[in-house]
C-alpha cells in the first residue's frame, strides 16, 4: 500500500503481491501491473508501493504455494513496520496470510477476495467468480465459506488458464476469459463476475464493457475498501484475536523472527 505523507481523506497502500517471488525482474511483471491497476483508482495523494516477498513459488495454484505464498506476506508485513503504511492489501485471490499481517499491524489488512465478495454483493444479488486454474476453485470455496457468502456467491469457476500467463495476456485469453464469464452467468444466474486472479486487473474494463455487468477486480476494491477504513480513522484491534504475536525464539532459516518486532 502506502504511506501517511497526504492528508487523512487520502490514505496510503501498500500492495503486497504474492504470485512472484523477488528474484526475476520478469517476475516482477505482475505486481507492477497490479499496483498500476492500485493507482488507477486511488485518490489523489495516495501512494502505491508494491512489495513481493524475497522467497516462494512464481506462481500460487495449489495449497503447497498458497502456505509459502502466506509465509512470504508475513515476512514482508513484518518487514514493512518501520515505514509506517496506512493500510495493506495482500494481493493474491486466495487471500495468502491475512490473519497473521492483521496480527503483525495496526493498519488496515485486506485480502483482495474478500473485498471483491463485498463488492460484489453490493451491486448484486448474486456473483459469479472466474479464477484461473480450476484446481485452485476449492481455495476460493473455502474463502465464500469463511467470509460468509455462501448465499451470494452462486458458483466459481476455473479457466485453466496458469497464472503466468495472464502477464503477456492476449485477445484469445481474454476471450477464453470472457467466455467463462458468459457461462457463468447463464448458469448461475447471477448478476456480477469477480475477477478471481490479482493478475486479471487489467481486464476488468474490457470484460465489463462486453458482459454488460459488473465485473470486480479484488485489487480495485481493495484499495477503495482500504482508503475508505483509513479515512475513517479505523485500524485493526489489538486486545482480542488479533492481538501481536508473542515474542518467542525461533530456528533454522527463521531464527530472526526471534524478538520479532510486534505492532
């Protein structure tokens, strides 16, 4: 996200992206195009930094990325605490570490499917998410579950598009895109689409134009959500579940997170 250099109605983002790890500037091609996307709708004075962590997999499609995609946020929610942020927005669809950067600030922390399903039930009754690889749709299932949606959210569907591939993204993929869409709203019966990659921001326009419905980019949403919270003058809690880690020692690779500095 970014930081309180503006005055309070314009907040500060910081963008953590978790489909790259930080070693390839090819790699860094996504989280550039997504804390562009950030930009493009934040109001005046709001800075957008993104940040990616310095290990991982270049891309989360299963369970076993989507833990070190989790690690990865934490690290650098942790790493961000001297710079002060307003707010966060971890940027990958599966919502990767989001109670632990809530542990490890005070600033707003806000996953991109979470604020997407918001966003979505406020202009419809009912969504529809398309997301890429259709093996990652049960993570999005699970997050309709524990974000409450069950109700509004009719169905998600996979692309089998690769994550990856969305950085060089051309018109048959966003035809291959838009198509699903249409499927999904015939089947469905719902009313709105959500975009269920952080890579697929740049298409939400495109995409809304052909359906003719709404169509959420969780990234968009996220950065009004967060700009909105920080205005408000709203942080996250500190006497309850979200309460800073305890201090404690660790091993191994991890061993400076001993007496990690807590919120």
């Amino acid at each position: 996200m970014s930081r309180n250099r503006a005055p309070a109605a314009a907040p500060a983002h910081f963008v953590c992206k978790m489909h790259r790890n930080g070693h390839s500037r090819h790699h860094e091609a996504m989280t550039d195009g997504m804390a562009n996307a950030a930009r493009a709708v934040a109001a005046p004075g709001t800075q957008v930094v993104g940040r990616q962590p310095s290990f991982g997999p270049a891309s989360i499609e299963s369970h076993f990325d989507d833990v070190f995609g989790a690690a990865g946020v934490a690290e650098q929610v942790r790493l961000a605490q001297p710079e002060a942020f307003d707010a966060v927005v971890i940027a990958c669809f599966g919502d990767p570490g989001l109670d632990a950067a809530r542990e490890l600030t005070t600033a707003p922390v806000l996953g991109i499917a979470e604020a997407a399903f918001h966003a979505a039930s406020f202009v419809a009754t009912g969504f529809s998410v398309v997301t890429t690889m259709t093996r990652t749709c049960v993570i999005a299932e699970r997050l309709v579950h524990r974000y409450g949606f069950e109700r509004t959210c009719r169905g998600i569907h996979g692309t089998d598009i690769a994550v990856l591939a969305l950085e060089a993204c051309g018109e048959d993929t966003v035809a291959q895109i838009e198509a699903a869409a249409r499927r999904a709203l015939r089947r469905d019966r719902s009313g709105a689409i959500v975009l269920g990659c952080g890579g697929m921001a740049a298409l939400c326009r495109t995409l809304q134009q052909r359906l003719g419905v709404p169509v959420v980019d969780g990234v968009s949403a996220a950065v009004k959500m967060a700009e909105a919270l920080v205005a408000l003058g709203l942080k996250t809690e500190k006497s309850g579940d979200y309460a800073s880690p305890l201090p404690k020692r660790w091993a191994g690779w991890a061993a400076p997170l001993s007496g990690a500095p807590t919120a």
